[in-house]
C-alpha cells in the first residue's frame, strides 16, 4: 500500500509486477493462481485481529464468494 487509505480506496505500488495491467484482478482475501493470502495474514500485516478485516471493506467494494 502506497500512502494513507483515502476514504475507501487505496494504492498498492505494482511496479515490481512487469505484467500488471490496467483492468487486471486483484485478490485482497483469497486465492489467484497457486497462491493464497488468509484474513489472518491481512490482518498481521495490519496488526490488527482477523475480526475487524471484514468489516474495513465498504460496502461498494464487489464481492465474489465461493
């Protein structure tokens, strides 16, 4: 994350990803590919409990459950 979370929105610096793209998906709790980042590892990054990370997403932020 680059800088403050403005309102609901943020930004993650992705200069180290040569393929990124305008457009692509971005998984913030989940799987992609092989890999997997957890609500626990979110929110040890944040410091925070796995609890509270649900609830930082507005709700105009889609979802997609499976």
């Amino acid at each position: 994350v680059v800088g403050s979370i403005c309102m609901d929105q943020c930004m993650i610096n992705v200069n180290h990803i040569p393929e990124a793209q305008v457009g692509d998906e971005v998984v913030l709790i989940g799987s992609q590919g092989g890999e997997t980042i957890t609500v626990d590892e979110v929110a040890a990054r944040l410091g925070t409990i796995n609890y509270e990370i649900p609830g930082m997403f507005s709700r105009r932020v889609p979802r997609v459950y499976l």
